[in-house]
C-alpha cells in the first residue's frame, strides 16, 4: 500500500545519508530491472543472503519494508529467506509507484 511505502522512506530517510542513499540506489536498481524485465523470472527472486543486498538494503532499516511496500513477499527457497514478486502479466502499480518514490528521493541525494 503507500502507506507502507511512505513508511518504509521515512525509514529509510532517517538513516544516515550515505547509508540511505546506497539503499535507495539498491532497491532502484532491482525494482527497476524487475518493472523493465516484468517477464523474466530472474528478476523477481532477492537473495537475502545476497552479500550487496544484505549490506545496502537487507540490514538497513526500512529496507525490505520498501522491497516488500513495492511488492515482494518475504518467504524461503528451501531453507535461504528470499522476497519473492508474484508472476504477472504486467508490472503492477504498487512496483511502479515504488520505483518512482525512490528515483525521487535518489534526486534528494545529490
């Protein structure tokens, strides 16, 4: 929901800048890559033992709330936490207003 999604900034914004800022970039990258490749399945599975996601996104506050704000669902693959995006047709609007929210806030950072 945006609720969830203005939680999950605000969060993310209240961390230190540099810290918010990779986090931000991260999530960009992997909603943007997911919204752009909606049909491609190797994008809509996040490793949370992934060494990059875990240290930017994964273990900053706000993090996975945004990733899940935007439409993962947190689950496992066998034993390995993952967030998972639900197959569809297209990519839905909750990916795309959180793709925005966080180019928006990229812009903040510079």
């Amino acid at each position: 929901s945006s609720e969830q999604l203005q939680e999950a900034l605000a969060l993310l914004s209240s961390q230190p800048e540099d810290v918010a800022s990779e986090a931000v970039a991260v999530s960009s990258k992997l909603l943007g890559n997911l919204a752009q490749n909606f049909s491609d399945e190797k994008f809509h599975k996040v490793r949370l033992a992934n060494k990059t996601f875990n240290k930017k996104v994964g273990s900053v506050a706000g993090g996975i709330e945004l990733m899940t704000a935007a439409g993962f669902i947190l689950t496992t693959d066998g034993d390995e936490p993952v967030l998972v995006y639900p197959e569809g047709l297209a990519a839905p609007v909750s990916l795309t207003a959180a793709l925005q929210s966080c180019l928006a806030l990229t812009g903040q950072f510079e």
